[in-house]
C-alpha cells in the first residue's frame, strides 16, 4: 500500500478526507463533511496548511495524550490527528504529513458503493 489521502463516505452521507501511511494506520482525518466536492476541497487547503507551523495548534486530553488540530488560514479546522502518548510521537506524526502532503487522493466512495451493489 501506498501513502495516501482517502475521500470515504460514511453511512449517515459524511464525506472525510483521512491520511492513510504505507502501512495502513490513518493518522489524521478531516472533520466531515455533507458534500464531497467540499471534502476535496478542504484537502487541497490542507495541503496548503500543513507546510505553515502556525496552523499546526497542539492539544491535550486530560488523559496526557497529544494531538494536533491543523487550520486553514481562516481558522476553521481542516483536520485532526490521531492521539500519540509521547512528544516523539506526536512529532512522528507531523513529519508524516508533511512528507505526504502530496500523496495521492483516492476517492474510497466509489469502491464502497460497488460493494454495496
């Protein structure tokens, strides 16, 4: 498998862009949407988003694990990352996207409805 960017359909008819690495595991995924035009839209900004820091802003639950939230430069939120426990992780993760920022965008919701039928 390759790294990628996903557009999937949910069963409630959300479209999410979700960032797949080679090995399968998504470590982030956009908020949804009703609309998959705007899906693929948020995922050109976020390619955009993702190479500036300031749109990188980092969280953490009261459990200790840390996230990022990633913003277009309106402020909206694009997507969100996975939680990691550590700081190296959750820097992993970072480099991650932002070596794949160009990664191909396979649109999922096409396969779904083929096995649906």
């Amino acid at each position: 498998m390759v790294t990628r960017f996903e557009v999937v359909l949910m069963h409630d008819d959300t479209f999410f862009f979700q960032l797949r690495t080679a090995d399968g595991e998504v470590v982030l995924r956009s908020l949804g949407s009703p609309s998959k035009v705007m899906t693929q839209n948020e995922l050109l900004h976020l390619r955009t988003a993702i190479k500036e820091d300031p749109q990188w802003i980092q969280h953490q639950t009261k459990d200790g694990a840390s996230f990022f939230i990633i913003k277009d430069k309106d402020g909206s939120v694009l997507a969100k990352t996975i939680h990691t426990k550590t700081h190296a992780e959750l820097n992993a993760l970072k480099e991650t996207a932002l070596e794949a920022r160009a990664a191909p965008m396979i649109d999922m919701c096409k396969k779904a409805r083929a096995h649906a039928n």
